[in-house]
C-alpha cells in the first residue's frame, strides 16, 4: 500500500489519517469526516501530500534528526485509514512522520 495524501484534524478531535489517492480521501470527507464531525463537533481538517513511500523504501523520520531507516512492514491501527511504517530499528512510526 502506498499513501499519497495526509489529513490533520484538530479541534476536539486531533489526529492524522493518511489516504492512498485523492479520491479515497475525498470518500472519507463526504462519508467518516462528516461522522466525526457529528460526534466532535466543529473540526478543522488540513490536507497535505505524502512522499509515496512503500515497504522497502529508505526514509527519514520528523523528529529523528538525520537517522534513515528502511520500512520493513505497515501496521493498521484501530481507527480506519491510520497506518505506521515498520522500521528497521523495530520501531512503528505514523505514515505521516516519514519522508
């Protein structure tokens, strides 16, 4: 699986989901967002692109400094369209910290 868009969303809610192409992304608007909104309330969401990486690939991590790692696996937590990379130092960190 490859991700290509990244969402923040915050106000009572905050957290990141991460979407393998603009159309799932726009799905989850019209559909999940909408939910979460009715059970937070007023949300506020910002969209951003994804490097596109995919198990294999090298990768920095924000907040690692200049350490690369290579992603040997993902991992689905238990909220739908939130995913971490396995990295090679057995870490799992959020799709959207990696570039």
């Amino acid at each position: 699986m490859i991700f290509r868009v990244g969402v923040t969303v915050s106000g009572k809610l905050c957290s990141s989901f991460v979407f393998a192409s603009q159309r799932s992304y726009l799905k989850w608007v019209i559909g999940p967002f909408r939910k979460l909104q009715k059970e937070y309330g007023d949300l506020n969401k910002s969209e951003y692109p994804l490097p596109g990486l995919r198990i294999g690939d090298k990768c920095r991590v924000h907040g690692e400094g200049p350490d690369i790692f290579t992603i040997e696996g993902i991992v689905k937590y238990n909220s739908p369209n939130r995913y971490g990379f396995l990295l090679d130092s057995g870490v799992v960190e959020d799709v959207h910290k990696c570039y």
